[in-house]
C-alpha cells in the first residue's frame, strides 16, 4: 500500500496537507501517516524537567493529531497512524521516509502569507532530488473546495 505522509505542526498550512493527504489517499486506496517532530533543542533542561517536558509534548500532539484521525476516519474512510519522532525536523522526515518504504508521497503545507512557504518547504525542496519520493507541497490557502476539485 502506498501512504502519503504529512507532518503535523503548529502551522496553518498544516491543515490543508492533512486534508489533500487524506484526500489522496481515500480515492487511490492508500494510507496516511502522520508525522510529528519534537525538536531537542526545547528541553535542554535539567533531565527530569526536559523528560516532563517532552512527554507534554507528546500528549500535544497526540490530541492534536485525534482531532485529524477523526476527520480522516470519519469523513474520508482512512485511518491514519501517527509516529512521533525526536531531532532536526527535516533529518526525521528524511529518516521516517527510510525506515517505511510503503512512503510514496510526502505532502507538505506551503505558507500563505509573505514570509515564504516556511522553512520544510524550503529545505526539503532544496534538496528534493535527493530525496526517494516526490514532494506536493500544498498552497495553504487553497480552500475546501478547491483542493477536493484537484483531488
């Protein structure tokens, strides 16, 4: 089976690829996973803290990311998995991709605003032809709509 996987963070433009991948996925039988990075640089703390610290985090993200699985499950009839990682956010993408070889798609939310399409978008198109798998990046001003046209 083919995934398509997504990266979930505090962005705008992250709804929007959560939505074309799921999207994707419902209409050419594929899976969704779902990525989430915790940065080491925010708990350079004392050891116990940094542990308390990262397993917030985790709880975080493991609601924010129950609020996308439903919608994927309920709206689209896919059933995403989440995997969360530690390190440099665009290392773990790279990484991820190459510890799951049923990855066929990385989808990532451009920015809509004027600072550019964020710093992923940035670094992972830089180094796109390295990559073993394309990249969509999806406008994070695409209404409902319209990505539900393209997909």
């Amino acid at each position: 089976m083919r995934k398509f996987m997504v990266v979930l963070d505090d962005s705008r433009e992250c709804l929007n690829a959560m939505r074309f991948a799921a999207m994707r996925a419902a209409k050419t039988g594929g899976g969704v996973t779902v990525l989430s990075v915790i940065p080491p640089d925010e708990f350079n703390h004392w050891i116990g803290v940094g542990d308390i610290m990262r397993e917030e985090a985790r709880e975080r993200i493991e609601a924010h990311f129950e609020v996308f699985a439903k919608w994927m499950r309920d709206k689209q009839g896919v059933n995403p998995e989440l995997v969360i990682r530690n390190g440099n956010a665009a290392d773990e993408i790279v990484a991820q991709i190459t510890d799951d070889p049923e990855i066929g798609v990385l989808v990532l939310g451009a920015g809509a605003d004027n600072k550019g399409p964020g710093p992923l978008v940035t670094q992972l198109s830089r180094n796109a032809a390295s990559l073993p798998i394309p990249i969509t990046i999806v406008p994070g001003d695409l209404s409902k709509e319209k990505l539900e046209a393209i997909t």
